[in-house]
C-alpha cells in the first residue's frame, strides 16, 4: 500500500494519469455522442463555403466574422450532427433541414452539407433535393429553380440524395474552432507542428526534471565539508 501511494505521488505518474484522463473523456465524449444522437459520424467540419452567403466573400476567409446564430454554415464551423428516420427530415424551404450525405461524385470523399429544398417518394424510397445556399444564380433564402438543385448540378441524375446516402441532420453549428483541423488537414506543417509541440510538451515535463534530478548528487558532492 505505502509503495503504491509512493508511486501515486511521484509528479510523473500524475503527470501520465492526467493525460490519460483527457484522452479517456475525450474518446468517452466521441461514442457518447454517438450513441445519442444515433449517428456513426456525430462530428464534422464545414471545408468549402458552398453553404455561406455570399459566397466567395468575407465568409470564406479564415478571419472572417461570423455570428455564432446565422443560419448558414461557414468554412472553418465544426457541426454536431444528428441521426434520424427518413421521415422526419423538414423540406419547409427555407427553414428545412440541413444535411449531410455521401458525396455522388466520390462516395469515399468528404460528404456535402446542403440544406434539403423538396423531398420526394419513388417507389418507396424517399430522395432529398438539396442545394448549397450560397451556390448558383439564387441564394439563402432565395427559392431555388430545379434547375439549381444538386440533383442537376452534382450528379445530373434528377432523383437527387437517396435516404441510404444521408448521415443526419445538422442540429447546430460551432464557429470559428473547426479551422484547427482544417490546418492540419490542408497545409503541409500543420501535423509536424502539433506533432513538435506534443514532443516540446513531453521535453519539459519529464525530461528536463529527470536531468536536474541526475546534476544533485553531483553538485552535493562537489560541497566541501565544514569540520
């Protein structure tokens, strides 16, 4: 017991438990969110400006000021997204829903995130017409011709997004933190340099201390002794 609470107290093995901590809430946060708001995928971050109005302006920049209650996503905005029955979506342009689904053109790739304009029935299956609301001649919340849909522009199928393809609804947007990721993701030192501070980090906090603890006895020994 004593050798245990010895162990316990040494500021590295706190040191340790404390990260293991974040890492254990953080991934305990992740299948939580999971599990309520019954998605695979509860968490993504908006990469294009193809939701923002005006498009290609101020909202696509990384400095850009966005009000945390538009109702239009912006790059950099890190949506939390929720899994629902097909049913249940809302085509009430322009308060609909918006979604994210499997991109046509790479199923693979990044999903979009469009916001559905009509919902049809064929055969059975419900298919979403969705548009970008900065994309086209007619913007958020502007009504959109069908001209206008993705189902003309992305993939020219005319059916648009089949129930299967959708992976929820977005229920609500953070703006602004989702940049971080997306500088990892797209620039070529974004990762070296998380990758350097987490290395920076670990220096400081036990390597620099272990090497200290080594000079002691050295720089006692070199004391003269008083008779």
């Amino acid at each position: 017991m004593l050798k245990l609470k010895k162990i316990w107290n040494n500021d590295y093995v706190k040191t340790a438990a404390a990260i293991g901590l974040i890492v254990a809430l953080v991934l305990g946060l992740f299948l939580g969110l999971r599990l309520v708001l019954n998605t695979s995928v509860p968490i993504r971050v908006v990469e294009s400006g193809s939701m923002c109005v005006p498009y290609g302006q101020a909202c696509d920049g990384f400095l850009s000021l966005t009000h945390p209650f538009d109702q239009t996503l912006h790059k950099g905005d890190i949506l939390i997204i929720q899994g629902v029955k097909p049913e249940e979506f809302n085509d009430n342009y322009p308060n609909s829903d918006i979604i994210v689904y499997e991109n046509p053109r790479d199923p693979t790739g990044t999903p979009i995130v469009h916001r559905i304009v009509a919902i049809e029935n064929i055969s059975g299956t419900l298919y979403f017409q969705t548009k970008g609301d900065g994309n086209g001649y007619t913007k958020y919340p502007g009504v959109p011709s069908e001209d206008e849909w993705d189902s003309h522009t992305l993939w020219t199928s005319g059916q648009g997004v089949s129930q299967d393809a959708v992976e929820g609804r977005v229920v609500t947007r953070i703006p602004w933190f989702g940049w971080i990721a997306l500088i990892m993701q797209q620039s070529s030192w974004g990762l070296p340099l998380v990758i350097g501070l987490i290395v920076l980090l670990v220096v400081v906090e036990f390597v620099i201390p272990i090497l200290k603890e080594k000079r002691k006895p050295a720089e006692q020994k070199d004391i003269p002794k008083l008779a």
